[in-house]
C-alpha cells in the first residue's frame, strides 16, 4: 500500500527483480546524484524514491564486487524495473 500512496504523492518505483524468490536474495541499494544512499531493499522487494536519476549498486560480497547502474530515471507514478543482467549458480 506504501508503493501506490507514494506514487500518488509525485514519487516513483524502482524494482531490481529477484533471482529466485527465496530469502536468500542479495540487497540492492538506490544512491541519489549526490552519492547518498536514498533506500536499499532485497532484490525482488520495491522501493519508493523521489523523482531523478540514480544509481544502483547490486549484488553480494564486498562493495568492491559488486555490479552498478547509473543514471537510472525514476518518473513520478511509474515503476522502474531494472532489466536483469546478472545470474547466480
């Protein structure tokens, strides 16, 4: 209910999509332009954020390995999901 009165509210979603739906997902974090980290969540769980352009570190291990998009658009009332690029063994 939090993602649909946000939308409502001039923010928009972002959804980094789960590998397995297990608990065992990884985190994913949203950083605003100024590199603060504005909300983080497991993968398959989605996140409310203000409209603007982000960037998103994902995946497990130290933060040295782990994967990043940047400048992801969020649009208010929309949800952005992330198309996949990663995999797991």
């Amino acid at each position: 209910m939090e993602e649909l009165s946000a939308l409502i509210q001039g923010f928009g979603v972002v959804l980094m999509p789960s590998l397995s739906g297990t608990d065992q997902e990884p985190f994913y974090r949203v950083y605003g332009a100024d590199g603060t980290e504005v909300s983080s969540a497991k993968m398959g769980v989605p996140v409310v954020v203000p409209e603007g352009r982000y960037r998103i570190s994902y995946g497990s291990g130290r933060e040295s390995q782990l994967m990043e998009m940047r400048d992801v658009p969020v649009v208010p009332r929309y949800k952005r999901i992330i198309e996949p690029d990663w995999g797991a063994l």
